[in-house]
C-alpha cells in the first residue's frame, strides 16, 4: 500500500530575540531600535513516509524537534522548506482541550470539541455517554468546566478525541495522562483502532511505549533523524543518547 504521509527534505527554524527586555524602561529606550534576533534551527532535512496501517514511533531528546514536526505534520506549522504530502485525513491529538468554554458544561464542550474534529451534531449526541464513561466523568456531565481540574479536563479531551479519529491518528505522549484506568482504557483504544487499519504517528519518551505499539520508529537529535528502524533498536539507541551529553537548550514551546 502507498503511504498517507510523505515528508521530504523539512527544515523549520525560529526566530528567538537575542536580547530580553524585562522593564518599562527597557522598552521605552529601545523602542525604536531594532531588535536582535538569533534563528533557532530546529528541524533539518527531516524526511519519512508513514504507510497505510503502520504505527510509527518518534522518539528524542527534549529540544530534538519531536513536537514541531508533529505539528507541521497535523498543519499547525508550516515548513520553511522541504515538501509534505498528506494522502489521508488526520486526527491529530497534540495540544488538548484548546478550543474548550470553560463557561459550559461537559455535555456542550464535547459537542463543541467535536465539531471542530469534524463529527457531527448526530453522531456526537450519539457518543457522549460513551465518551463521558470513557472519562470516567458522567457524574460531573453538567458541571462548567472552569471548575474542572486539569487532569478531567485532559481526560474529557482525549475522550472526545479518540472518538473523532480518522485515518491518520497522531499523537503527542498520549499514555502520560490520567491514571492507571484511563491509561489502560487509552491503549485499549490504540489497539482498537490499529487493528481496524488506523495509521498511527505516536511521539513518547518512554521507550517501553514506543516498542510495545510500534513496529518502526524514528529517532530525532538535534532536529535530524538519526536512526529509522525497529522500534525496540531505536528504544535502545535513544536509551544511549540520554547517557551522552545533554541537547542544546532550546524554548519548550518551539520543539
């Protein structure tokens, strides 16, 4: 079978000011200079094809650019070269919960989650007594979720999103949330969906998850693969990296 993503060549990089500016002062007197910016290179020539029906594992250091190329993958970045050719729809699990109204309750925030992950009205009213048992949250149903905690909230989010999958599921660190339960209950739903043919693109730091659901794995250092392979080989090398010398430190929110 053909792949449903193809990556050739990607590059991405960031702007990050090299001088910070922390008081009014500060900003008043260089209000008019320019300001100095340094470019974070974080991807380089990342290329790779996910099949139909595979599970593929990435793994990294912290910095390696792990969740940039899951987000220029699901649409959210752009590349700034290279070329990326999605052949499936995707149903990407990253950033959870954006999009919520902390103002309604359970019951309208999946609704609201939903459609944006492109189920309908039907079918969601359909699901959310499933998707609240999945949470383990029928009993806070009518409950606003700005008197939820995180990790409900979380939960609700996962709930509603593995509901909504389509071909190509993706996936940031997916088992690290909840408890035990709801841990078990998610890769219940992984296997389920595997099994039914789903492709899975599955980021973790956690080399036992990575060799138990994936077959292949690819390895990031310093915004390059370094290794494509099985996954349980991979595990062992990402095993390594973490003994050598540490990444280059790079802002969380742009890796």
């Amino acid at each position: 079978m053909g792949p449903v993503i193809e990556a050739r060549g990607i590059c991405k990089s960031f702007s990050i000011p090299s001088v910070r500016r922390e008081t009014v002062r500060e900003h008043a007197l260089d209000f008019f200079r320019p300001r100095p910016h340094e470019r974070l290179r974080v991807l380089e020539d990342v290329g790779f094809e996910l099949r139909r029906g595979e599970s593929l594992g990435i793994m990294g250091r912290n910095g390696s650019g792990k969740s940039t190329l899951l987000k220029i993958v699901a649409g959210i970045y752009a590349p700034d070269a290279g070329t990326l050719a999605v052949h499936a729809p995707l149903t990407p699990i990253l950033e959870l919960g954006v999009g919520w109204n902390p103002d309604l309750d359970a019951i309208d925030n999946i609704e609201l989650l939903g459609t944006v992950m492109g189920m309908s009205l039907r079918e969601l009213r359909t699901a959310t007594q499933d998707i609240l048992a999945f949470a383990e949250l029928e009993r806070f149903a009518h409950l606003e979720l700005r008197h939820y905690s995180s990790g409900m909230a979380a939960r609700l989010a996962y709930a509603v999103a593995f509901r909504a999958v389509r071909d190509v599921l993706i996936l940031d660190e997916i088992f690290a949330v909840g408890d035990a339960g709801f841990k078990e209950r998610c890769q219940g739903r992984y296997r389920d969906l595997h099994r039914a043919g789903h492709s899975m693109l599955l980021v973790s730091h956690e080399p036992r998850t990575i060799a138990t659901f994936c077959k292949r794995a690819l390895l990031l250092d310093h915004g390059r693969i370094v290794m494509d392979g099985p996954s349980a080989a991979v595990a062992d090398r990402y095993l390594m990296l973490l003994t050598e010398a540490p990444a280059e430190h790079a802002p969380a929110a742009a890796i």
